[in-house]
C-alpha cells in the first residue's frame, strides 16, 4: 500500500492558513517597522522572507483547490449529434454511454475517507473559486460531483459490447436525474446502427417522442421513425398486437395474461381462464378464423354457442358432404322435444348435433378444435358464466372506441388510412417505434397494451433468434420501457425473464425500486424481475429501499481503513519521571459496500455508477444529445 494514498487532498487547506499567516506576518512588520521607526533595511530584509514563504504556501494552498476545484467539474455537458455519431462510427459493436472510469476498492477507500468530513471545509471560499475561474465544486448543483472527481484523472469512453446488454437492464433515477437523456443516446446509436428500436411509453412524454423522431432523423432514419399513440388517434399507426405467434397456444396465453395484468393478478379462474380461451383458439382455427381480441369478445358476449354451432357444422360437412343435415335430423328432433321439457338448455339444433357428435366413434372424435370447445359449452354454466364475465372488462377496454381500431385494425376498412403494423412488420422493417401508452387516463388498459404488445415483439424476436440466419440476426431490437412501474404486471415480468432467451435488448426505466414492489404486491415478484437483469445503471436515486438495494447489486470490498492513534502518559521508574508519547497511524480491513449507499442519493445529473454482465463497477456521466 503506497503512502500516497494517504496524503488526503479532502482535508482542511492548512497550506492556505499557513499563507494567511504569513501574510498577516508582513503587514505586523511593516507596521511596526513604521511605528518604531526601524531600519528600513532590517525591515525589507525580513518582510522579503515572510513574503518568499507566503508565495511557496499560496502556491500549494492554490494547488488543492485547484485540485478540489477540479473535482466539480461542469454541471452538465452536451455532445452534438456529429460527434455522437463519429464515436459510433469507431466502436462497432459496442454501446457508448459517456465517459467514466472503473470503480474500484481504492476509490471506495477515498469516498469514504471523503465521507467522514464535511466537503463543504475543504472547498476554497467562492472568491478563491471566482478568480479561478471555475464554479464552486458543490454549488449551484444537485448532487456531489467530486464522487466522480475521485477518478477523474482516469476518465476515459465507457463502452459496453452489446453482447452484454442482451438481456435486461434495470435504469433506476428519481425524476429529473437523466433517465430520458440516457434513452436519446441510446436511441440515437441504436438508429444509427440499424437496429429496431422499439419505446414503452406509459406516460405519454411529449419530449420523449420528439426526441426519438429527432434521433431518427438525425441518424437518416426519419423514414423510419413511427408512433402508436392511443392519446393522438389520428396521427398514431395501428397495431395489430395479436398478429404473430409460432404455436396455437400462443393467443390464448396472451390475452389470458393481459386478463390477469388488467385484473391486478392471478386467481383460481386464471388457468380455467386460459382453458376456456384456448377451446375457443382451437375452434377458431378449426373454422378457418384468425384469434384476436375483436374475435374473442364477440364470442364472450355472445356465448360461445354460435362458434360451436358452426364448428358442428363443419365437422359434419367434412364427415357427410354438403347435405350433412339429413344425417342430424332425428338428433335434432330429439333434443327438440326435450327442450319443452326442459327450458335454459342449448338450442335445439345445437344440442342435437352434439348429441349426433357423441354416438360417434372415439377415434373419429378426436378433433381438438371441436372437443374443447365442446368441453367449454357443456361446462356447468354458472362457473363458465363468471368466468366470461371476469373477461369481459379487459377484451371491452383493448377493442372498444378509438383504442379497438388502433389495436384490432381493420384491413378492410378502406376509410381508415391509418398504416397497420405488426411487431413482425416493425422487426423486419427495423422501424423505430414510440409506444404512448397514456397511462394518466387508465393505467390498467396502459398495462394490458404493454403486456400484448411485448408478447407479440417476443413472439417475433424468439422466432427470429431460433431461424433467421446470422446476417439477419446481428440487427437486434432494442427496447426501452420508460417508468416501467407504472405498467409492471406479474406477465410483464414473466415475459422479462424471457426475453434474454430471444435476444432482446431491454432497458427497464424505473423511478425507484419500491414503486415496483408496491405495484407487484411483494418484494418477492421485485427480486424476480431483478433475476432477470443483466445490468444495472443506477442515477440519483432516493429511498432506504432502492439505494440499499443498488448497493446490494453492486456488491462489497475490501478497503484498508486507517486508524490514527496517539497516547500520553507518564511512568516513575528508579530513574525517575518519564513521559512517553505515541502516536501512530495503524491501518485494517475491513469489508464496506463497493459503492456506498449515501452517495447513490448524491450523484449529479446524468451521473451513474453501473455494473454490466462482464462483472465491472462503471462511475460514470453522460452528455445531453443535441
Ligand atoms: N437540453 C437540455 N438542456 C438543459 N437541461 C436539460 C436538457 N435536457 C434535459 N435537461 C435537464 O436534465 C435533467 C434530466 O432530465 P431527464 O433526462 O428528462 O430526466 P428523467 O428522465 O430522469 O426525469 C432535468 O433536470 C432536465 O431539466
Ligand atoms: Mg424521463
């Protein structure tokens, strides 16, 4: 351990007391000299002294503060859109985030020597700062700059390989701390490099879609820049959230998730939920009909008879030919004269079919999309009744009014010129895409719309990870989810942890990490969704749970702490009286958080300290895009 490191700059500037003494040194001489009439050359002589030792003391005490000075640094630093993207242009395959350095052990030692002083006894008084020419170090801004100023002489570019950013990013900052900012710059090189960029939204910030359109056009990609915004109907593009799965259970799944989000969270009905949804996908797709939304409440209104009907009605085409209905008569004359006698069953012609369908052989039965439908109808019709009413209220929400056109769309609606996309279509077009999910006016719709929505970019992402060939593969999509607990949902989470696996790049924007514990119920779903996280860019953030909780991520050390000791006494021995002194400086190690916990609610704007799938710690800042 080299001595240096003690020489702490973060003390008083006794230099500068030294100075000033000296400098009141030769004003008592000169005084005197004048009040006593001394010789004016014993005078000069000793004041010339006195003035030597006041410039070598000025000069050092003018040393720390410079050094104290430069800790400051500026307030904010902007990077023009050129510059941005000439340093693209030199770190192919990486992502640019500002400038830092990595945070060690020995800069956790000097933050906490730091620490145990009030920063504001070792700053120059403001006319010290002033004829320096620079702003006073913890003046004027929010947060403590010279956290970064411990490393400022090994700042260099922070790049991350993209590699890493596969897999999610947890972006925590209170309002205000640079979040947005950060998003420009990474929109920005996403663009530039050419891959699909795709922003969640949920408060509908005006800035947010104005500064991606920015970044689009500024990386020559203006073309590409388009908004889904349920908030600005006319200008926003459709989406067609329920167009692109692999497997038949896929639609099925997906609304039953955006059931549970709208719902607040999963209940005994949830897989009987998914059951009944996943009868009616199979009968659909047995008639030649795609699943979506519009679809699905048409059935849940209208009960599900009318699809079974016509399920019937084609099964028995295919078994008989078109004159199908001769082979059914006596069934349905049977079940006729039932039905005098027994009102609330199925329709006569109904249920006569189905009876027809149960004289049949076992192995000629075996159709998926007619039995679990037919499960489904002949279910006790209580139960299947408050399950379609648990239903209702969400498929209402996604496909009524202006919400239903931009989220079910209508190909053959020649009057709605509006452009219909897809997350397939988005993808393969490397579109990039805002998301205003207007949550102010209903949060539970903005979560159900997410929920879709990401299930559908994952769908098309995991497809393209499994099939498309290398060329194709290196253009990823690049997701951004802006206050993320406004929308978070136990599926939105499940689908997180997934999205590695397809090769989602996803930033997972958050104010504080209690917000999210709030919205999910349990500190439990929170670690669940943190599991998923492959790294963490923390800014100013406050809060006992969040700070603790980065510093738990970030992880501890060990720093050699100092202890400074000194003793006196006195002993009697036949010699006589002694006195004996001690004074010494012992140093131990002792194990403290990497990063300490007060300094994560003291950082400047657009300061971060982060960690990244390759295990480094990064103090770093990053510039405003403009
Ligand atoms: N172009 C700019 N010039 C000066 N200040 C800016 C500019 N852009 C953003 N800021 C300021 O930077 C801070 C961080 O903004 P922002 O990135 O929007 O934070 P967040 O998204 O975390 O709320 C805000 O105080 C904002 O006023
Ligand atoms: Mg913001």
């Amino acid at each position: 351990m080299k001595a240096i490191n003690y020489q702490m700059p973060f003390r008083p500037n006794f230099e500068a007391s030294a100075a000033a003494g000296w400098g009141i040194g030769i004003g008592v001489m000169v005084l005197f000299g004048a009040i006593f009439q001394l010789p004016i050359v014993y005078v000069v002589v000793i004041a010339t002294i006195t003035a030597l030792a006041l410039v070598w003391r000025l000069r050092q005490a003018l040393k720390l503060w410079k050094f104290i000075l430069s800790l400051g640094g500026e307030q904010f630093k902007t990077i023009t859109f050129e510059d941005m993207e000439k340093k693209a242009g030199g770190i192919n395959g990486e992502l640019w985030l500002g400038r830092g350095f990595e945070w060690t052990s020995r800069h956790a030692e000097l933050a906490s020597e730091v620490l145990q002083r009030d920063f504001k006894e070792v700053q120059p008084p403001p006319w010290v700062a002033r004829m320096l020419g620079k702003a006073s170090a913890s003046r004027g801004f929010v947060g403590m700059p010279w956290i970064h100023g411990i490393g400022a002489s090994e700042e260099r570019d922070i790049t991350v390989p993209l590699k890493f950013m596969e897999g999610n990013t947890a972006l925590v900052g209170a309002p205000g701390s640079g979040k947005t900012t950060l998003y420009r710059l990474k929109v920005f090189q996403a663009a530039l490099r050419g891959d699909t960029v795709i922003v969640l939204d949920p408060k509908n910030d005006r800035d947010l879609r104005n500064a991606m359109q920015e970044a689009a056009i500024r990386a020559g990609a203006g073309d590409r820049f388009i908004a889904f915004d349920p908030a600005h109907p006319s200008t926003s593009i459709r989406y067609d959230a329920m167009a692109n799965w692999s497997r038949d259970t896929e639609p099925a799944k997906r609304v039953t998730d955006v059931v549970v989000s709208f719902s607040g969270g999963a209940d005994n009905f949830t897989s009987y939920t998914w059951s009944v949804l996943q009868s009616f996908t199979d009968a659909l797709l047995f008639v030649g009909r795609r699943p979506s939304l519009k679809m699905f409440r048409a059935i849940v209104e209208g009960g599900p008879e009318t699809l079974m009907e016509e399920v019937l009605r084609k099964f028995f085409q295919e078994r008989y030919g078109p004159s199908y209905m001769q082979y059914l008569a006596e069934d349905i004359r049977v079940a006729a004269s039932s039905k005098k006698r027994d009102s609330g069953t199925l329709p006569a012609t109904l249920g006569g079919m189905i009876q027809h369908y149960k004289t049949l052989p076992f192995e000629e039965r075996d159709k998926q999309g007619v039995n679990g439908l037919l499960e489904t109808v002949e279910h006790n019709r209580e139960h299947l009744g408050k399950m379609l009413t648990s239903l209702k209220p969400a498929l209402i929400a996604l496909t009524a009014g202006d919400l239903g056109d931009l989220l079910s769309p209508d190909p053959m609606n020649l009057d709605d010129t509006r452009p219909i996309f897809d997350s397939g279509k988005i993808t393969n077009g490397r579109y990039i895409c805002y998301i205003g999910l207007d949550s102010m006016t209903d949060d539970m719709v903005a979560t159900a719309i997410s929920t879709l929505i990401l299930a559908d970019i994952k769908a098309v992402a995991g497809a393209r990870y499994n099939y498309a060939d290398r060329e194709e593969l290196a253009k990823r999509t690049e997701m951004i989810i802006d206050e993320a607990s406004e929308i978070i949902s136990l599926p939105l989470v499940s689908l997180l942890n997934k999205a590695r696996g397809a090769g989602l790049r996803i930033t997972i924007g958050m104010q504080s990490f209690a917000d999210i514990i709030t919205k999910l119920g349990s500190s439990a779903y929170m670690e669940q969704l943190l599991d998923s996280t492959q790294n963490l860019i923390a800014l100013r953030t406050k809060g006992d749970t969040t700070t603790k909780q980065i510093v738990r991520m970030i992880g501890k050390t060990k720093i050699t702490e100092v202890k400074r000791s000194s003793s006196a006494g006195s002993r009697s021995d036949d010699a006589g009286l002694h006195i004996t002194g001690s004074e010494g400086a012992g140093t131990s190690k002792k194990e403290v958080p990497l990063f300490p916990e007060e300094l994560v609610a003291r950082l400047p704007n657009f300061e971060y300290i982060a960690y990244f799938a390759g295990g480094t710690v990064i103090k770093g800042k990053f510039p405003i895009l403009m």
